[in-house]
C-alpha cells in the first residue's frame, strides 16, 4: 500500500435470502411497467427465462444479501454479494454489513 491509497469504510446494513440462481438475470426496469404491453413483454421474458431455466435441468439456488448503504452524497447505494449454496450462519435475515473502499494506483 503505498502513501497516495485513499481508504473509506462505511456501515450499512444487508438482508440475506435464497434465490433461484438463473433468475438473477431476469431484471425488471421502470420502462417494463409504463404500459399494458410493456409489462406484457416484461412477463413474456420471465416466462421464457423459466422454460429455459426448467430445459436445462432445473433451478440451482443460492444466498444472496442485499447491501446497503448511504455514500459520502446522501445517496443510497445498493449491491448484491452472493453467499453461496448454503445457508450463511447468522440467526436472522438482516445483519448488519462494513463496507470498504479503497482506492488506489496500479504500479
């Protein structure tokens, strides 16, 4: 680590849950819900990613956690950490989460 390294740490907050891996590329956007047909379309591909998920042997499921945190702005940022297939051991669904930045140049 050299002199010029910049390094943040925030606190935030995560909730843990399982979900089915190959929906994880499913997305829904504002756009998707801005009319009839959008949404129609939104459902349409949610319906094919499931058939594809179902021909190529089912669905795999994995932990997630939601982080969230408020930057240096005041904006709420959020990410996802993949936890893996078994259940992390914390005793409830939300935690708590430490968040760290570091910045720096590569040599």
């Amino acid at each position: 680590m050299s002199m010029e390294d910049v390094t943040r740490t925030y606190e935030g907050s995560a909730k843990v849950g399982r979900i089915m891996k190959s929906f994880a590329t499913i997305t829904l956007k504002p756009e998707d819900f801005s009319s009839p047909v959008s949404f129609q379309m939104a459902i349409s591909r949610i319906y094919e990613s499931m058939l594809r998920m179902m021909e190529s042997g089912g669905p795999q499921h994995t932990y997630m956690a939601e982080v969230r945190f408020t930057d240096d702005l005041g904006n709420t940022v959020v990410f996802a950490v993949d936890l893996g297939p078994n259940l992390p051991p914390f005793s409830s669904e939300k935690v708590k989460a430490r968040i760290v930045v570091q910045l720096y140049e590569e040599d």
